[in-house]
C-alpha cells in the first residue's frame, strides 16, 4: 500500500486508520510498512506529532 504523499491528505488517512484498526503507531507502521520516522517527519513538516494517550495525530 503506498501512503498519501500529501501530509494533510496523510494526516487524514492515518488518524483514520488509528482510530479504526491499530492500537498505535508502530503497530500502523509495520503492518502497512511504512518508516516511521518519516512518516513523523511528513506530519511534522505541517505542526502535527503523535499523541500515543490519545493515539492520533494532534
């Protein structure tokens, strides 16, 4: 499955898959294999980081 290259399209789709299918982000990252630092990087780049309390992207 290749992701979103647009972060906000990207934000999107992974707080969705979040909420619906992983228990975390690690766990979203290996079974999608998808780097997870970059993946931060991305979000980052538009003022978004991982909040694992409340398992999304904030």
């Amino acid at each position: 499955m290749t992701l979103p290259r647009d972060p906000y399209i990207l934000l999107s789709f992974v707080n969705t898959k979040l909420r619906d299918q992983y228990g975390g982000l690690a766990e979203l990252c290996a079974a999608l294999n998808a780097d997870e630092a970059a993946l931060r990087r991305t979000l980052a780049s538009v003022n978004y980081r991982y909040d694992s309390g409340r398992n999304q992207f904030i």
